[in-house]
C-alpha cells in the first residue's frame, strides 16, 4: 500500500522506481490534487492510461 507523499517522490526522482498495480508493472504519471487517485499507464506496449487509488499502489523492493 503506497502513500500520497512517496508517489509524489517517485514522480519528482530521475530515478526508475518500479511500482505495480493489482501485480502488473506501472508508470505513475500524476496524482490528483488531493492525493487519492493516481493516473497509471503499463509499462511496455499499449499506453492506455487509467486512473486508480494511491493506496493500490505497491512499490517492488
């Protein structure tokens, strides 16, 4: 489960933080302003973009 305060960090960092959503790998494009939602796209081909709760976010270590 991830928090508002590190998404904003990884889309701030130049470095390549890999995140997932429900097991699949994403890239974190925006948060919304209050922190709640994020816009995701999948990593690889087909970019579509959705948006999901932060808090379904989970970041690989």
């Amino acid at each position: 489960m991830m928090e508002e305060r590190r998404v904003r960090q990884i889309l701030s960092s130049p470095a390549i933080t890999e995140v997932t959503f429900q097991g699949t790998k994403v890239w974190i494009d925006a948060v919304s302003e209050d922190g709640i939602m994020a816009t995701v796209h999948l990593r690889g081909p087909g970019e579509e973009r959705t948006e999901v709760a932060v808090a379904d976010l989970e970041e690989v270590e």
